[in-house]
C-alpha cells in the first residue's frame, strides 16, 4: 500500500462490559496515554472537557525515530454511544506546511462501539494516516523505493498501539463491572 492510497488499519476486541462503560472510557481522552507506546499526554483545548463536536485537544507524542512532537486533535464525530472520532493536525509544522484544517489531517481516528447480545461489548478501533504530511511522508521522501515497507512498517507500529490501548480499555471496563 502506498500513502496516497491513504493506508488504514483496524482492531477489535470483545469486552466483557455494557456499552455505556465502554463509551466512558473511549471518550476519556486521556486514557489512551496510559497505554500508548507513542501517545504521551493529551489535554483538551479551548476550555472543554469533554468531547464534543468541533472540540479540541492536544497531544504530545514520543517516538524513538521521529522523536517528540505535538498535535492538535479536532473531533469531527460524535454519536454516543455507538462511534467516537477525530482528526489529526500539525500546529507545528513538523512535517511540513502547518494546516490547521481538519479536512486535511494526518490521521484520523475512530473507536466504534456495537453492543452485542450477551450484554458485552464489541469495540473497534481504527485509524486511517493522512491525507496531511506527517513523520511517514518525511521517511518516504527520503527513500522512496521503499514507500510500501514504510507504509506497513508504520501500520504495524500504530496497530501495536491500538492493541495495547484496547487491552488497557477491556481491563478496565471490565475491572469494574
């Protein structure tokens, strides 16, 4: 897959919990630092606290190549308790020309929610780079014969990360029930 293609991933896993806990957890922002290998912290922006449509938050984020950066998150989907999302930019210039425009993000991102019959939950989480310039598109400029492998390479390493979120998520939604 190249980057143009606009390279996706996605996980799942079944927690032993109702959806409204859930959704508690998936919408609690900071949660994912806990269990993240590359997400350091994240607070919200602009005096909110909580998600909700067209709200904002930042992140700080540590990778062992591309090293420590920051990012602005804007919530672009909201539909409790079924589907949390939201899309990635550069506030910094990082990777290239700043766009604080949702619509031209480095990532977006989506937990799904499906209740299932047994009173468990069913939660997807999935993440879709670019269309935006970012530390993959920095990598591939530099070796661009090798765009596919960098492409997976950085799928493997964010799917990594979805999966060590989601344990973190299960174990705690189903700690408390």
């Amino acid at each position: 897959m190249r980057f143009a293609d606009g390279p996706t991933t996605e996980c799942a896993v079944r927690v032993a919990a109702g959806v409204a806990r859930v959704w508690e957890l998936v919408t609690d922002i900071e949660l994912p630092a806990r269990f993240s290998p590359e997400l350091q912290r994240v607070r919200w922006l602009d005096g909110a606290d909580r998600p909700v449509l067209g709200a904002r938050f930042e992140g700080h984020n540590h990778h062992a190549v591309l090293g420590d950066w920051r990012t602005v998150s804007h919530v672009v989907e909201l539909d409790a308790p079924r589907a949390f999302g939201w899309v990635v930019v550069d506030p910094d210039n990082r990777f290239g020309e700043p766009l604080p425009d949702p619509e031209a993000s480095i990532a977006r991102w989506r937990f799904d929610l499906q209740p299932c019959d047994d009173g468990t939950t069913l939660l997807r989480h999935t993440v879709r780079i670019g269309p935006a310039r970012s530390g993959l598109t920095l990598a591939i400029e530099r070796r661009p014969a090798d765009e596919e492998q960098l492409v997976a390479t950085r799928l493997d390493s964010l799917r990594a990360g979805m999966r060590e979120t989601l344990r973190g998520i299960k174990a705690l939604a189903e700690q408390a029930g």
